[in-house]
C-alpha cells in the first residue's frame, strides 16, 4: 500500500480536501492519518472556531481537553507559513503535547509560525471550512462526518 497524500474530511456542507506534507511534520502526518483511517475522527466536532482565525477540532470529547489514547508526539516546527488552509496541530503550553487535535487557518495567521507543528494544507473545500458555525463553543458545532486518508 502507497503512502496517504490527502486526507479527506467530510464535513456537513461538502469535502475538504487536505494535502499531507510527510516533508514538514513524519510524526504528526502518520499520526493524522492512523486515527482517519482507524474512524477516530468520524463524528468529532469543531469545538472552537473564531472568524478570521482558524476552526480547531479533534478532540473526542468536544471540550478542547482530550485526545487519543495514544501518546504525545514531539514538535516538528518548521518554517512553513500559517496561513489561510493550513493545517497544523493544536497543543497545551508543552510544545511536545500535539496529540489528535489540529486546526485549519482561516486567514492568515502568522505569527503562530515556528510554534505549531504544520502537517497539510488545504487544496479543495476551503469553503466548507469557512462555513463552519463560529463560537468557542459554537451552539450548533459542525462535524467531521468522515475522514479518511487517500494516495
């Protein structure tokens, strides 16, 4: 079986298509696609999304405090801009607490550069991510009904 080159996020308006970048982020990329394609993410909410920023999701619980049961990954920071579609992984204070939750920019976000592990960018569906209900938490959260990784 080829590597995963996309993952693919089903959300309640349409596909988001998201490029994987194995070059930036190994660790964080093997991990995004083992829980996609294990179902971890199928179901999970957008549990903080602030217009102009970003949409942050990946944690089972919706609360924005947990994660998989797997262990912590080790930052892999890299030069790589934030900005409007990239993915990178949400994390607590602890630079090496990235786990399962990740975040979309929704604009340009750069001075998170060099403190986020960027592990995808989005190529198609950009809208959808826009589309997501605002709120931290949202009152009505949209959800990723499937994710799943492609080659």
């Amino acid at each position: 079986m080829s590597e995963p080159t996309k993952l693919v996020m089903t959300l309640d308006t349409g596909d988001v298509h998201i490029q994987l970048r194995p070059d930036l982020a190994p660790q964080h990329v093997e991990r995004i696609a083992t829980l996609a394609d294990e179902g971890f993410y199928d179901g999970v909410i957008f549990h903080r999304v602030i217009d102009g920023f970003m949409a942050q999701g990946g944690d089972p619980t919706g609360t924005g405090t947990s994660g998989s049961k797997l262990p912590n990954l080790p930052a892999e920071f890299s030069r790589e801009p934030h900005v409007r579609g990239v993915c990178s992984m949400a994390r607590t204070m602890d630079p090496n607490s990235a786990n399962s939750q990740f975040f979309i920019c929704l604009d340009d976000a750069t001075f998170l550069d060099g403190q986020y592990t960027v592990w995808g960018v989005v190529t198609e569906g950009m809208e959808h991510v826009d589309a997501l209900p605002k709120g931290e938490p949202p009152r009505n959260p949209g959800k990723i009904v499937k994710a799943h990784t492609e080659a």
